[in-house]
C-alpha cells in the first residue's frame, strides 16, 4: 500500500501556485430542467425550496446536461495516439452508431490504467454489441503512446485532449479537493491488487507536461448517435463509473 500511494502523490504532485484559480463548466452547456424518468438518481431540496440532483454510484445524469450536447461536442477536435487531429464527430456514426466514451484523468494516473485495463478487456464485449469503444486521456499523443505501448491499449482507441476540451464542455470536476480530499477517492484503497496488476509496466513518463492537468477528474459517456444516453462524472480520482452499468445501457442487444 505505501508504494500504491507514493506514486499516487507523485504521479499528481505540483505546485500550488500552478493550480488554475477557477476552472468552471460554461453554462450554455448545462440546463436547469426538471430530471425526468431517472429513478437511480436522487434529488434533494435546501431550505431555500431549490433542488439539486446527486449522482449515486450507479446513476446516469444524462438529464444534466443539454440536448444538443452530442453537437457540442462532436465539434471538439482531440488527437489520435498517432498524433492526427480528429473531431469527436468523425468517431462514430452520428445517426445510429453507439459509442462508449471513457475520459481518463490523465495518461500517468495509476488509476487510470486500472480503468485502461478493464475497458481493454471489456472491449471484445462492446464490439460483439458494435459499439465503438473511445478512450481519451489528457496529455500530448506522445503520452497516450506510453500507456498504449506499456498497458498495453489499442492504439485504435485511444486518444489524447491535451488542452482538455472534452473535458470542460463536459463539465467534469476539477480542483486540489477532488483529487485528494474527496471521499470518493478511497475507493481506489478497496482494488489494489487490480490497480497493483495494472502498474506492472507503468511509467510516470506518461504524466502530462502541464503539471496543472493532473486535478482534472474524469468519467464515462454513452452515445447513440448524437443522443447522450448515458453520464456519470467521477466524484474523486479513481471513483470510476462501474462497467456493468454501461453494459446494461449499450451492450443489451447486439447494435445494428
């Protein structure tokens, strides 16, 4: 365990005075409609009789968001680990296509490559389903070749977002407190042997030039087409969305 977290510190470690002061999700892209039809979420209301919605475990906050999110992002533009510019609307087929989209936190986040390592061996699964399976990291494409190489990845599903767009159109947290502080990230304490197992070639190499990228947070999407039918942000680093629940959203029935 002390190994497990003296990488964890290293492989996060920077200044504070690098720390972005403020580091917001622009509000075009969120709503303030009612949730409708998500029983596995929770709503709560202050004293003030406003409401919030707080994501469970296994909820999807789908209804967070706009319903032109898939058009927003689609216009984001990440590498490929080949280092070619690509839009995230060139990915899967717009119309009908299902796509699984993973955002790592960063390519030398240890639990990163636990996450790395099940999408890899959930993929026969999701492609069996036809669904597209993308995982994007932060970090220049030189870093997602290190995890590819090392985990090892298909290179074929993996992409970088050095500048972190796909992440601050999606809103996923960032901060000190949600990276360290954040009870969400004990969890990582209970999956040591997978993390273990996982870092049995890992490099802090892969750890992203930008020391300030490493308080960015993650999560997991599911598109059907421009549709988003599925969202869920980690709460804290390693609080990763569990596989079964995106199964039981895109892997049903096989996807024509």
């Amino acid at each position: 365990m002390a190994t497990i977290s003296s990488k964890f510190v290293l492989c996060n470690a920077t200044p504070k005075s690098q720390f972005p002061a403020t580091h917001r999700c622009p509000s075009r892209f969120l709503t303030s409609k009612k949730i409708n039809n998500n029983p596995s979420g929770l709503i709560t209301f202050n004293s003030n009789g406003g409401s919030r919605f707080i994501t469970r475990a296994s909820s999807s906050s789908a209804a967070e968001f706009t319903a032109n999110i898939g058009d927003v992002l689609g216009d984001v533009s990440v590498f490929t680990a080949a280092g070619q510019p690509v839009f995230f609307k060139d990915l899967w087929d717009q119309k009908e296509g299902m796509a699984v989209v993973a955002l790592l936190r960063h390519f030398g986040c240890f639990c990163c490559w636990e996450l790395a390592s099940d999408l890899k061996e959930a993929k026969p699964k999701f492609d069996a389903a036809g669904v597209k399976l993308i995982a994007v990291g932060i970090g220049t494409p030189d870093k997602a070749r290190i995890l590819a190489e090392r985990l090892p990845f298909p290179m074929d599903s993996l992409y970088a977002d050095p500048d972190r767009k796909a992440y601050n159109v999606l809103g996923l947290y960032y901060g000190l407190g949600r990276t360290f502080f954040n009870p969400a990230s004990a969890k990582v304490f209970s999956r040591l042997d997978k993390v273990q197992k996982a870092m049995e070639n890992y490099t802090l190499e892969a750890t992203p030039d930008d020391k300030s990228s490493v308080l960015q947070q993650g999560g997991i999407f599911v598109f059907k087409g421009k549709q988003l039918l599925y969202a869920r942000k980690d709460e804290g680093t390693g609080d990763h969305a569990p596989l079964d629940d995106i199964f039981n959203v895109c892997c049903k029935s096989p996807v024509a």
